[in-house]
C-alpha cells in the first residue's frame, strides 16, 4: 500500500510541475545583462545576471510556447531548462 501511494506521489508531482526555462542575454560585449542600480552621484552598480524565467502556463499552447522560446533564442538569448533549480 505504501508504494502504490509512493508511486501516486511522484506521478502527481511531475504532472503538477510547470515546464519552465531560464534565459539570459549578452551585450555586445559578450557579457550577460546584469541588474544595476545607481546612486545620486551617478555611481552604478550591478547585481549579478537579468534571469527571464518564462513557463508554459502563461502560454495557451505548447506550440507557441516552443516559438516564443526559439524566438528568444533566435535573438541571443541562451535558454535552459529550470526543473532542478
């Protein structure tokens, strides 16, 4: 009985997970788009990478979720899967 709600478990879990993916985009400069602040006197600085995380809920199809990503990625961005994050 343990494993029959064990394996229930799990197959809800991975059903009830939303696919999602992280991107990134670099600059000209070859270096990832960063969060920035500045102060009053024009000092700036930054926060580690802008992260876009875009999942397949906020689209009403795999299919246009598929060419939003390939479009994204067609335009520089490097997108991988967020499952383990």
């Amino acid at each position: 009985m343990k494993k029959i709600l064990f394996m229930a478990a799990l197959a809800f879990m991975f059903s009830a997970c939303s696919k999602c993916v992280e991107c990134t985009q670099e600059d000209f400069n070859g270096r990832n788009y960063e969060y920035a602040t500045s102060d009053q006197n024009g000092n700036v600085e930054t926060y580690g990478d802008r992260i876009d995380e875009v999942c397949s809920d906020n689209f009403e199809s795999k299919k246009d979720f598929n060419e939003y990503i390939e479009e994204m990625e067609d335009q520089g961005a490097e997108c991988k899967s967020d499952f383990w994050n």
